[in-house]
C-alpha cells in the first residue's frame, strides 16, 4: 500500500476512534500535506528509518521552531506504529528516539490586572454580567474553553462551590470556584434565558468556543489591553498564580485535570527570571536562618545588659 493511501485510512481510524477534529486536521497537515509531498508514492513497507531521519533533517533545514519538529515525530511514531499494527510492516521509527518537548520560552498567562481590567469594562446590562461571569469563571477554575462553553445548570453546585466540566471529548472532572465568583454567576443566573447551557448568545444558543475568544477580544479592545486575553491563557493564569501563592504541583495538576504532574510542570510552571527570584526571597531557609540569627543576636544583648 501507498503511502498517501495508509495515510488516508489512518485518518479515516483515528477519526473513529473519536478523536477531535482539530487533532485530526493536525496529523492531516503533518501527514498527507508534509509527509506525503516526499513519500506519499512509496509503499508503505519500502520507507526506512534512514528516510525519515533524511525527512526530519529536511524538516529542520526550512528553519522550523522545535515544537514544530516535535510535531512531525509525534505524528511519524504514531503513524507508523499504526501502520505496523495493521498492515504487519517493519515499524521504521522503532528506534527513533522522540526529542524532548520543547519547554515554553515565555509565560502564556494573561495577568491578575488584566483580568480585572476585563471584569471592569462589563456593565450591568445582560451581556455585561455575563461575560463578567464568563471571565470570573475562567480565571476561577482553570478549565478550557469547552468546559465553559458546555456547562449546564445541573453541573452547578452553587451552595459549595463545585461545578462539573466536560473537556477533552468526553472526559468529566471537578471545578471549584470562589465566593466572588459565586456573586456574579449569581448575578448571570438571574439574568439568563432558558437554555441548554448556562453561557448563551442572544438568540439563546450556547456560547462557542470562539464565541467565548471573540467576548475577550472584545473586552480586550474595550480595555485597551496589549498582553494575552485569549480563553487558554486564563487557564495559564490561575496555574501560574496558583503556584506563586504557594500552591503545590500535585494538587495543580488534579484541579487542571492532567493525569501526570510533570505534564503541569512543563507547560504551566513557567516563569520570568525576576519572578523566580521573588520567590526565592520568599521561600529560602535564609529567611528562617536571618531571623533565628537576629532572635540569637537579641538575647545575647539582653544577656549583657543583664
């Protein structure tokens, strides 16, 4: 079999096994688009593990960043194993080693200021107390935009706080949120329509995903805004904060739902060279140390004047 034909099928497999739609066109592009304008005409069990290091090399000569090179042999190991599964061929990336995922060079969180600012833009008019909530909850809880966007009434526990979001296809976790937050999605609550979601448009339909990026660029706008307001970057923010206000990795990592913790560490826990320095203030033993130093110091005084 062709190489463009099993790449075809294996979108056609991954497809069916539920995957989201924009994972699916990611490996079209890497795959049918990048992988197949070199080797599409080749069969499958032709390809060896010399032409894709041949491939990759090219992929760095164009200059691409390292996550983009990531990219590419993420979506080479799973295809070929795939291939290897199904067609019985010699896996080729066998032996392949899968570079280190490239660690983010800057945070990717909107600040705590910014977050304000947005909140102070919404009026008391409906969609202001609801993008108001809208934004309180993102920065609240740390969930993405489709937990937001998917929320309904009956996964709101309002009395303590809790709510149950549905991310990543079908997968169901826990949210918490404060009392502030609390006050105006209580304010939303009165206001809102009937619904099938809690967060809806005007004509009563649920808030999109990019109908949510399009409230906060609006709100961006209003505000006068330079840095990050997209709805993944609230997600950045709370993570960032969380950790800077003493939170541990661990219980980050089970309130943004990741399964391994250095998951959260790689991606979220991400700092600026004076931020790191703050908090090394903050937290070094030589804190505790100069203060039993100074503790020492004054009872020797006391000790001479006595």
């Amino acid at each position: 079999m062709k190489i463009t034909d099993a790449v075809v099928s294996f979108l056609e497999a991954i497809e069916s096994d539920g995957l989201k739609s924009k994972t699916i066109a990611w490996y079209r592009w890497l795959l049918l688009s990048e992988l197949c304008g070199r080797y599409g005409r080749r069969s499958v069990h032709t390809i060896t593990a010399s032409d894709l290091r041949r491939y990759i090399v090219e992929q760095r000569k164009r200059l691409l960043s390292e996550d983009t090179i990531h990219a590419h042999h993420r979506a080479l190991h799973r295809f070929f194993n795939w291939c290897s599964a199904e067609y019985g061929t010699a896996n080729p990336m066998v032996n392949m080693k899968l570079p280190k995922q490239p660690k983010p060079k800057l945070p990717k969180a909107i600040s705590i200021f910014d977050i304000v600012r947005l909140i102070e833009t919404c009026g008391d008019d409906q969609l202001g107390i609801r993008d108001a909530a809208m934004i309180a909850f993102l920065a609240d809880t740390g969930c993405r935009a489709a937990g937001v966007c998917g929320l309904k009434l009956v996964d709101l526990d309002m009395d303590h706080g809790r709510a149950h979001v549905t991310e990543k296809g079908d997968k169901v976790r826990a949210v918490y949120f404060s009392e502030t937050t609390a006050v105006l999605m209580g304010r939303w609550l009165d206001q809102r329509d009937r619904a099938a979601t809690v967060f809806h448009n005007h004509r009563g339909a649920p808030i999109t995903p990019n109908g949510l990026l399009q409230m906060t660029n609006r709100r961006k706008a209003q505000a006068g805004i330079r840095g990050r307001t997209n709805p993944h970057s609230f997600r950045h923010g709370f993570a960032r904060e969380y950790l800077k206000a003493g939170g541990d990795l661990a219980t980050l990592a089970k309130i943004l739902g990741h399964e391994d913790v250095s998951t959260t560490a790689a991606f979220y826990g991400v700092f600026t060279g004076d931020e790191i320095q703050r908090a090394h203030r903050k937290h070094s033993p030589m804190g505790a140390i100069s203060r039993v130093l100074k503790m020492e110091e004054k009872r020797g005084e006391l000790r001479e004047s006595g």
